[in-house]
C-alpha cells in the first residue's frame, strides 16, 4: 500500500544533515564527498536519490542505504500514480496468453 503523499527524500536529508546535524549544504557536501550543487538539487527537490547517494547517505548518517532508496521510489511511485488517469487513456491493454504445453 502507498504511503499518502510521501515526502520528497530531499527534504528528510534537509532535515537530518542541515537542521539536525547543523551543517551548511557546503560542509555537508563535502562530508558526502559530492558537489554543493548536487547535494543542493537534492535538498532542493530538483533530484532525487541515486544508488550511489543512498549509499553515501547511508554511510555518513548510519542508516541503511535500501531505507533512502525505498524512500524515493514511493516519492516517485505517488508522483506517477497521480497521473494514472491521464496515462490509462493512453495505454492499450496487451493480452497474455498461457504458453503452449
């Protein structure tokens, strides 16, 4: 079952790393060995999670990198599910047939 309208993973690392932790997106970036305007993109909602970036995340804040990445594939899952009525109009049903014994 879908979580009702989950956060933007972006704004859980906001939390944690800039208000938790008291970091300026500079030295958190750093922490993380990624570039400002990356880490900045993601606080900023304008990216999401990577393999790579739960993994970082998962590192420097002690959690599970599958935690960062089941957090963004239900931000992303709502967002499409939103558009569900709009891409049933478009989408044609396929019919599968059992395989031939």
């Amino acid at each position: 079952m879908l979580m009702h309208n989950p956060p933007h993973p972006g704004l859980v690392v906001k939390r944690m790393l800039i208000e938790g932790a008291g970091l300026s997106v500079t030295d958190a970036a750093k922490a993380l060995k990624v570039g400002r305007v990356t880490l900045s993109k993601l606080l900023n909602q304008r990216s999401g999670i990577s393999a790579e970036m739960a993994v970082r995340l998962s590192l420097a804040l002690n959690t599970s990198s599958e935690m960062w990445i089941n957090m963004q594939g239900m931000y992303d899952l709502w967002q499409a599910e939103k558009k569900r009525k709009q891409l049933k109009a478009n989408i044609k049903r396929i019919k599968i047939y059992p395989e031939a014994a």
